[in-house]
C-alpha cells in the first residue's frame, strides 16, 4: 500500500480534488480524495510519495496505433494514403525488416509511457505485438489484422479464430488482451467480416475495424468501382470481385457495427453512416495528426461527438506521425477548435478511449477499484478552474507515468 499526493488529483470522471491523493493497494487504486481525509484514514506506516506542484491525471489511452511501424518514422513524406502505403510495403519485406519492426514495437511503447500512455490499443499485420511486449509495463489490446486471401495469416476468419485463441491462452491477463481487427472492406470479404464478428462477440473481444478513411475508399464504398476497384484487381486481393453500393447497406449486411466496434479513421462518413452509428454501440477513434499528414479533408469529429458517438483520439503509427503522444494529439485539436472545451479533449485522450477499448471499468480515469494507471505533469497553477486548461493548451510533458501502482517511465529513465 502506497499513498501518492499531488498538488492537483484530476480523476476525470469526477471533480479536480486540491491537495489530492490517491491510495494504491495491489495494482488497483482503492480510495481518491483530499490528501487530509486521506492521511487520518490509512492505516499507521503507509509510505507517502508527495509528488508536489503536479497534476495527477490518470495515463493517456491510445486505442489506435501500429507499433511496428515505429522504425519508419520520418522515413516516409507526406503523400496520399496509397502512395504512402506503396512506399511502405517494400521496405517491410527487406532483409532484417521483421526483426527491426519487434524493436520497433518495444522503442514504441517506451516512448509511449514516457508520454503518459499506459494503454494502447495496437495492430499488428505481424502479429508480434503481445510476445515483443512481453516484458514491457504497458497495458495493451494487441489486434490481430485480418486480410482476406492474405499471404501471411490470419487470411481467412477460421485463421483469424484459430491464431487469436491460441494468442490469448499464452499471453492474455490483466495486461495484455487479445483484440481482432478485420483490416477495412475492401480488404476482407463480407463472409469473414460476418465471421469475425461472431467470433468478436463469442469470445468477448473487442473489435476494431478501418473504415471510411480515403476518397477511394468512400467512392468504392458508395458503388462507384473507379480506382479502389482497379487498385484490388491488380494485386489480386480477395474483394475484387466484390462491390458495395452503399456505406449503410454494406455496415448493416456485415452486422459489423452491431459488435461494440471501434471504428478507426471515419474520415469521409456521409450523414447516413453517422446515423447508424449513433443508433449503435460504436466507437471512433479520429487521428488528428495522421489525418492531417495524409492530407484529407476535414474531419466530422465534432458532429460525431454532438450525436453522442463515443469520439477519441490515436497517434496512428510512426509511420505517419511525429510522436505517440495523446497529450501532444489533443493539444494539436485544441490549437486548432478553441470552440472545443478542454475537459472533452481530457476526455477523448483517457475515458473515452478506455470506452472503445472495453476497459471502461479499469482504465481512463482515477476511481476506486480502477486499475492505478497514471501520469504526472508539472503544474504551477493555483486555481481549480485553471488545471485542465494548463494540462490541455500548457507545454509541459508527463514526468512520470505510473502502471499497476509501479513507476513505468521517469524523465531520468528508470
Ligand atoms: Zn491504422
């Protein structure tokens, strides 16, 4: 048992507690409250940390990212999703590329709790996220990608079940779950699309998907054949001779969106498609600076959230990115949309992300019986009302990142 003090205690999902402290028993936070109350009612000899002119928030969550990809940072230009993707895929079979990419996956959940991420929501083409972090602290959903008629499996759902099962007997625990992503649609085909979601709901395991993220792919999806359709047929891929006539039509055949499904990207979503997801369980994680990268249009994220569909963000990959930084992520929103408040970009880094992740219960926020996941950052503000505002549009970085109660990254390296 251990007692934790800081300055400001921001639990997110309730009120920023002054002189606040959190009291951590085995991994798991068991009482959230005024250092004082807190004090006069632990138990005589309990040691103390007071961490000082600090915000204690709980960590970041990441639903979003391929840490694979981390060695490729700064590799590619900026450019179109399929011109980026065509440049990337070479350099993935090159000699020594698998081993690079499992270094990659551990530089990257480094980096990521010295972010304050404690948890990521990762996908791997691979499949080497949960043995690459086995000794790593952070916490992670490690998806299994699914591409239909792939040459590496899972390339069918009977793979997809078959490798994500024996994924989860060797390394699924309180740190590590086994998650499935079906790549997008025009990657797999309607039959394993409707099986993975049943395997999906069978074993509990949460679900996440790309979806509407190009032009190509919202043309294709909407029945115009064009580019996409050309783009299928010449590497030979499973759905080229598939073709959707409508976003809606295809989301409610596959029965995809009935899964709790975590919907990545959603960057061309016509007004029908927000509205059958605003009718569902979904979640959509939006990549400010991946977006911004690949050079799409405006996001919807703000209509998203005004329909009361759970929105949050991701880094997306190195590949495409400058840091894995949810903070770095909200405080690029919050430059950009003043008219957003701050406490619903808190929220979209930590609660809301945990929500599309299915660990709602555990992760995102600072409660009783939540897992003792937090970040500290330096704050020199005196007043309530100014902390979240400092944390969101201030410059200062988590200095401390805590997972289970155990430090997992300092500023001097552990
Ligand atoms: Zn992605």
């Amino acid at each position: 048992m251990k007692l934790l003090t800081a300055k400001f205690v921001v639990p997110v999902t309730s009120p920023i507690i002054e002189a606040g402290a959190i009291l951590i028993d085995g991994g798991l936070i068991r009482s959230v409250g005024p250092v004082r109350e807190l004090r006069a009612a632990m138990p005589a000899g309990t040691p103390v940390d007071d961490l000082g002119d600090v915000a204690l928030l709980p960590g970041f969550v990441n639903p979003h990212t391929h840490l694979e990809l981390t060695n490729y940072q700064g590799v590619l230009p900026r450019a179109p999703l399929w011109e980026w993707f065509n440049a990337l895929l070479p350099m993935r079979a090159t000699p020594g590329a698998a081993e690079r990419e499992i270094e990659g996956v551990r530089e990257g959940a480094r980096q990521s709790l010295a972010a304050g991420v404690t948890l990521i929501g990762d996908i791997s083409r691979r499949g080497i996220t949960a043995l690459s972090l086995r000794d790593s602290p952070i916490r992670r959903v490690c998806f299994i990608e699914l591409i239909s008629g792939a040459s590496l499996p899972p390339s069918n759902a009977v793979e997809l079940a078959t490798i994500a099962d024996d994924a989860d007997r060797r390394f699924g625990d309180d740190r590590t779950r086994i998650g499935i992503t079906p790549h997008a649609p025009y990657t797999v085909t309607p039959a394993d699309l409707q099986a993975a979601r049943r395997i999906a709901t069978d074993h509990h395991w949460p679900l996440t998907m790309h979806l509407l993220e190009t032009v190509e792919e919202r043309d294709w999806l909407h029945g115009r054949a064009g580019f996409l359709a050309d783009f299928l047929r010449d590497r030979g891929l499973a759905c080229a001779n598939y073709q959707p006539t409508d976003p809606v039509a295809w989301l409610s055949e596959s029965g995809i969106a009935d899964a709790a499904t975590l919907f990545a990207h959603l960057n061309y979503a016509d007004q029908n498609t927000i509205d059958l997801l605003a009718n569902s369980q979904s979640s959509v994680v939006y990549c400010p600076r991946a977006h911004e990268f690949f050079g799409h249009t405006d996001h919807p994220w703000r209509s998203l959230l005004s329909r009361g569909i759970n929105v949050c963000v991701g880094t997306d990959s190195l590949a495409s990115n400058v840091s894995l930084s949810i903070l770095d992520e909200l405080r690029f929103l919050a430059a950009r949309y003043p008219d957003i408040d701050d406490m619903t970009l808190l929220e979209m880094g930590t609660i809301r992300a945990s929500r599309s992740l299915r660990l709602e219960r555990s992760a995102g926020h600072l409660s009783i019986d939540a897992w003792a996941d937090a970040c500290a950052i330096p704050c020199v503000s005196g007043k309530v009302d100014d902390v979240v505002d400092e944390i969101i549009n201030g410059n200062e970085k988590p200095v401390l990142t805590w997972v289970a109660g155990t430090l997992a990254s300092t500023q001097a390296g552990l």
